[in-house]
C-alpha cells in the first residue's frame, strides 16, 4: 500500500479526491489539516473516514507519505512543496503554483511573485495524453487547469495535425459550473448571483489561458479565450471554432481526432456532427469532444467537455499519481 496524503480535503476538489481514493486497491489515505478554523463537515454515525495528521512536512515523513496531493492556494502550495520534495515526498500539486514555466509567466497572470524557477522548471505539466512518458517516475507534477484541460485536448491535435489556419485565430468559449470558483464563499458565487443568470469574466485576462498557449504551441494574438459562469455546480463545456485548412470533411477531422487519441482511456469521440454535453462527463474522469465542418468555407467547430472537478481537478491529479506511483493509470477512475 502507498500512503497518500490530501492537503485541502474540505474543498470541493479534495472531497472529489476522497471520494476516487475509497475505491483505491493501493492507497491509504491521509487528510493533512491546514486550517485551524475548518468545520468538519458532519457525517452520519458509525462513518468511517480516512486518517487525520496536521499538515507540515514533519508530519508527512513522520507518516512515511509516499505522496501529497495539494488541492490548495497556490500560496499553500509554494509553501508546502519545497519541503516535501526535500524529505522525498513525491507532489501532485492542483493549484496553479507551478504550470507556467517562469517566474516571469506568474508574475504577469497570477499578478503575485513566485520565487521558486527551479521547481517551475522541474514541475511536470500533467496532462498524461501529451505528457506521460515524462509524468512517470516525476517528483513534482503540476495538474492542469480545469479549462486548459479541455481546451488543449481539443485543439493541440488540430495544430500539431497542421490543419488550422493560425492567422485566422482559434476562438475558446468556455462555460463552467460554479465549483470551479472554489469553495470560499464571495458574493459572486452565492446563491442570488448566480441562479438564473449567466456572465463572463476575467476577458482577456484569464490565468488559463497561457496553459494552453504553452501546451498547445498557439501565440497569443492567436488564441481568444473567454469564460463564463454556468449556474450549475459542475462541469465545463467549451465550443472551440476555427478556420480550417487541408480537411476535406467533418468525417476526416473525426480520424484525425481518433488516431491521436488511439488507446487513449480518458479521451472519447464522438460521430461527425454529434456532441457531447455536461450529462456525458458528470462525475467521470473523461473528455468528450465532438466536431463539425464546413469545407466550403472552412470553418470548424470542436465540442468538448468535461467535469471540472474530476478530469479538471480530482481525477486528473489521481491519474497523474498512478502514473508517479507506479499504478494502472485508470486504477479508481474507470
């Protein structure tokens, strides 16, 4: 058995995380306590819930923790991480700390500094259908965004098939359920705000949105991103549209999708001028993409979605830590 710790377990991505974890044959679990004013949740008489330690690296070797999993503020996680990697605990971290490469890139979209460009180097941006040969064995992988995630499934393929016309541009829309705000309670998530309603924000200025620049190979005057607020809880639907070039046929961008993601267990495609929605992906660790294509005018449109809480946040990292563990890649996920 590896023991695996959970820091931020009361958050709606830790709680995911648990919730995957008690269907683990290998795992036991720890929860790593960081905040001193945290309720615990109620639960039914007779529950049984995994081990509880307080959240310092002391602590952390002291349980012989094979990995952490940091489901916090990427403050949280800067702080934490040095330490667990020096006493060779391997970090799956889900917080944004480390996916941007430079303390440069941080500085300019987290609007924070970040003093640790050694770790941003060695930091494994782990989206394990592009990046798994490097995520196996790693110490510290940095789990992608929720957005990104299913932004660069879709698109990463088109450009790396050089079959977009980059001058053109490629147009994100993208709509998340609340969940993806976190679980802090702000007047723009609460109840009034967000029931019947429907809004974009951070426009232009999105802090996902050089994930997919950098994973995907975009320039920015190339890539318009935009994210919105679904009043649901869960899940992220983006429509991607395109200027296509070379591809005769929705039927031919359908081959192209299904020879990459050939084997692929997370990745599902659907018919030409068929679509997934939120139902498809809810509570489940895959993306679904869907396309469609104009020939005469070229232009195209990629579907995709996925649950934000699970191939977004929870699963992903899960999937990430059975690859760093030595794990079936699907062990608790399928």
């Amino acid at each position: 058995m590896k023991k695996v710790g959970i820091v931020g377990f009361r958050g709606y991505s830790g709680v995911e995380l648990i919730r995957i974890l008690e269907r683990h044959s290998g795992v036991e679990v720890y929860l790593m306590e960081h905040r001193q004013d945290a309720g615990a949740r109620p639960q039914p008489l007779g529950a049984k819930t995994p081990k509880t330690i307080v959240c310092s690296v002391e602590a952390a070797q002291a349980a012989s923790l094979d990995c952490v999993l940091l489901a916090t503020h990427p403050d949280v996680s800067m702080d934490l991480t040095p330490g667990l990697l020096a006493v060779g605990v391997k970090v799956v971290d889900l917080s944004g700390a480390y996916r941007l490469r430079t303390v440069e890139n941080y500085k300019r979209w987290y609007k924070e500094d970040h003093q640790q460009q050694d770790l941003l180097t060695e930091a494994v941006y782990g989206l394990p259908e592009f990046n798994r040969s490097l995520t196996i064995g790693a110490r510290l992988v940095s789990n992608p965004g929720c957005y990104p995630t299913a932004a660069n499934l879709a698109i990463r393929p088109l450009v790396e098939a050089g079959v977009v016309d980059l001058a053109a541009g490629i147009v994100c829309d993208a709509k998340s359920g609340v969940s993806g705000a976190g679980r802090k309670p702000s007047l723009k998530t609460s109840f009034c705000e967000v029931t019947e309603n429907f809004s974009a924000y951070s426009v232009l200025t999105h802090r996902h949105a050089p994930e997919v620049l950098l994973t995907s190979g975009i320039e920015e005057p190339s890539f318009s991103f935009t994210a919105q607020l679904l009043p649901l809880d869960r899940g992220i639907l983006e429509t991607i549209y395109f200027r296509g070039k070379g591809i005769e046929n929705a039927a031919a961008l359908v081959e192209l999708y299904r020879k990459r993601y050939e084997g692929e267990p997370f990745v599902r495609i659907y018919a030409a001028g068929e679509f997934p929605d939120l139902k498809s992906v809810a509570r489940t660790n895959f993306c679904d993409i869907g396309v469609a294509y104009d020939a005469a005018t070229g232009r195209g449109v990629v579907v995709s979605a996925i649950d934000n809480l699970v191939k977004g946040a929870a699963g992903q990292a899960i999937q990430n830590m059975n690859l760093i563990l030595g794990f079936a890649e699907t062990e608790s996920l399928l």
